[in-house]
C-alpha cells in the first residue's frame, strides 16, 4: 500500500488485496473516503480530500472524532445517520451541501467483528450529478436529505438574490426573470451585479454553474426554459 496511505490511517494495517482497494478508491475515484467506527472515530481517511473541508488545518485525520473536523452540528447528525446504518445494516445515501457544493455521501456498513455483525461504516463522497436519483431507486436504497448544511458564499445571499441566481441557473434572461418577479430590468440586473461580486463570478455562465453545484436547480433542468423559448420563437 502506498505510504501516503499508511501515514493517515490509525486502524491498524490494510490486509493486502484491501490495501490496494482503498488505494484505487482513495487516488482514482476522485471522492473522499473514509472509514469509521460507531462512535464516530475516523479510522481510515482519503490522504487528500476533494469535498471535505474541515475546520482545522490538515495534519492527518485518522483518529479524529467528526466532531473534531466539522462544525458540532453537522457532526452529530452525520454520527446519528452512522449509528443508524450499523443498527439496520443496510446502506443510505444523504444529499447535503458542503462549502456550498451539492453532495452525495454513500454510507455502507462493513463487517469485520468475528461474529459477522457491521462495526463499521464505510463513507464515500462526492459531487452529485444527474444520474444520481435513478441509481439510488434502482438499487432500492435510502436517499436522506441532510438538514445541517454549509452553505458556504451563499450563506452571504438575500433570499431575493438566491431566487434570482436559481433563475439564472435555469437559463432566464434578465429580461424573463425580471417578468416573472414582476420587477425592473434595471432591478434584476442590480442583483446580478451584486451576486458577480459576492460569488467571485465573471459572468451568467459562471452564475448558473455555482447555481448547479450548489443545488438550487437540478442539473438536468439547467438551460431548460432557453430551450422552450427557441422553440417557441418563428
């Protein structure tokens, strides 16, 4: 096993044909993973995370309670759903954000007690793309919508420029949005004005793609309306 890998783990050595399957999940599947125990405990933990940011610098989280890495909050409820999952035995997917990033996390039990009983749960994350709801109810497995979420530069936005930027992502022009919210165009192009800055955005496209990432707009139903207006136009 690689030693980067050796370096962040304190569950003890990876069996060999594990080991090389934790170094393929950790360095080629772009996700984070981690594997931890009932109470929390993280005992195996991707060397380099892509969508985790904890609240503490790196220097190795293996060994960390998630309440030592994220806000106390999101901890327990990521604990609670890890508890459920050794109770029940069967796997769940939670939709969260994280940073303001859409997520889906995979939690699966895993058993390596004597007696056959899960001890621990493997969790894998990553962003969430369209196919994602397909494949949750074709493998007839529990999706679950986090309720403590990190909202991250959104977090900053109006609740009238949340509603303008889901529109943005959606494909309505300033013009049609500014119909819908039967306001000015000068109106909503102030908003979008404000929302470029605040979100570090040089233009509509990178408006609408922070839009999907962060879940205000499927990403299937992104650009749909641009494309039912060509429709309609002669």
């Amino acid at each position: 096993m690689p030693s980067n890998v050796n370096e962040h783990q304190s569950g003890g050595p990876l069996p060999g044909d594990l080991a090389e399957v934790w170094a393929a999940m950790t360095s080629d599947s772009g996700a984070d993973v981690a594997i931890v125990n009932p109470e929390g405990r993280v005992l195996f933990m991707s060397p380099v995370l892509s969508w985790w940011a904890p609240n503490r610098p790196y220097d190795g989280f293996a060994g960390k309670l998630l309440t030592d890495l994220f806000p106390k909050p999101i901890a327990d409820e990521r604990g609670q759903l890890i508890r459920r999952v050794l109770d029940t035995n069967k796997p769940l997917v939670m939709h969260a954000a994280w940073k303001g990033i859409r997520t889906r996390t995979v939690m699966r039990p895993l058993k390596t007690d004597p007696a056959g009983r899960a001890d621990r749960v493997l969790i894998v994350c990553r962003g969430i793309v369209p196919a994602d709801d397909t494949r949750a109810a074709q493998a007839d497995v529990e999706v679950v919508q986090a309720q403590h979420v990190d909202k991250g530069q959104l977090a900053n936005l109006t609740p009238r420029e949340m509603e303008i930027l889901a529109l943005i992502g959606q494909g309505l022009t300033t013009a049609a949005i500014a119909e819908k919210l039967f306001r000015s165009r000068k109106t909503i192009e102030a908003h979008r004005l404000s929302l470029g800055i605040k979100l570090s955005a040089r233009n509509r496209v990178d408006l609408a793609r922070i839009a999907v990432q962060s879940g205000l707009v499927p990403p299937d139903a992104a650009n749909a309306p641009r494309h039912e207006r060509r429709k309609k136009t002669p």
